[in-house]
C-alpha cells in the first residue's frame, strides 16, 4: 500500500470540469511544453498546445508527432519529419536542436478531431474523442518559404533562398503517343 501523503476529503473539492475535444477548425496556438516520446518504433516528441485567443482561449491538447527517428519504416519517419519541418517553417525557425526552440511561438494550427473508437490502423482505442494538428502556419496565416525561417540559435544571417524549380512542360513527349492529341477530321 502507497501513503498519499495526505487525508483526502472529496466533499472539499469540486468536481472536475471535464474537456470534450476542441471543435474542428484553426486556432491560434502557441507550445506551451515539449519532450521526447521514446517508443518501441523509434522516438518523437509530444507537445502541449494551448489556444490563445476566441472563445476557447486557454483550452489546451496534446499531440504526439512519432517515427522522428530509429523507426523501422522510412516512410514513417519521412512524414514525422515533413511534419516538423511544417512546424518548424511556421514558427520562423530554421533549425530545431532541441523541444525548447518550439516553446510560446505562436502559430495558427488547423487541429482535427479524431473520433472516440478503435483506430482501424493501428488498433488504438480512444476512450474520448481527441484533438489531432493537421497543419501548421504562422500565426498571421501568411505560406512562409524556407527563405524566410530564422536560426533557433538567434543568428540573423537569413537562409539561403531556394529558387523554384521550372515549370513542367505542357507539350507532348515524344514517343508516347498516348499523350499526343487527338487529330481531328477535317
């Protein structure tokens, strides 16, 4: 048997406000804690957003970004990074060496909610439906390039800019001639 170091009275405290998960949509958010997710699969790191203003301003949720590193799939750990990376970008930040450069930087998240049931995928059960980030932008809503990002270490050398590649060409290749139009009769 454990103490509880303390005699508890229930009647002396109100009963707990439970939260259902926030309504699909955008919010601005900022993290307000970060660590590491280590797991069977490799590892991650989980963050506790908190919104910042609207009508659910204060409410918080977690999210778990898994499969950053030592993952046995490499498409995994290919989608946990572009996901960071997107976060990395809406934060102005061009470098992440550790959970604290994400923390009170604000940015607007597109959050999901993931119903309560059995995941088809993975088998997980969720008691309660769960908020989920399906994208990350800075807070003004604005699509940043790489350009644009910012050292985690305060350096204020901007990043080299990358140019976009060219346009694809429209015109018909050569020797395919299921993409070469049609001749009409005349």
């Amino acid at each position: 048997m454990a103490s509880l170091g303390i005699t508890l009275n229930p009647n002396e405290y109100e009963e707990r406000r439970g939260y259902e998960a926030l309504p699909a949509g955008e919010y601005q958010l900022h993290a307000i804690e970060a660590d590491s997710n280590p797991h069977n699969n490799g590892s991650g790191v989980w963050f506790q957003f908190e919104v910042l203003s609207g009508e659910y301003a204060g409410r918080q949720f977690r999210h778990f970004i898994n499969n950053i590193v030592n993952t046995g799939s490499e498409q995994a750990q290919q989608i946990a990074r572009e996901e960071l990376a997107e976060y990395c970008r809406a934060i102005g930040i061009s470098a992440a060496p550790d959970t604290d450069v994400f923390l009170f930087q604000p940015f607007t998240g597109k959050v999901r909610v993931m119903p309560a049931g059995t995941d088809r995928k993975t088998g997980y059960v969720r008691q309660n439906a769960q908020n989920n980030m399906g994208k990350y932008s800075p807070p003004d809503g604005t699509p940043v390039t790489t350009a644009q990002t910012r050292p985690a270490n305060g350096n204020t050398t901007p990043a080299p800019s990358r140019q976009a590649p060219p346009p694809a060409s429209t015109a018909p290749k050569a020797g395919r001639p299921w993409a070469t139009p049609k001749q009409t009769a005349a």
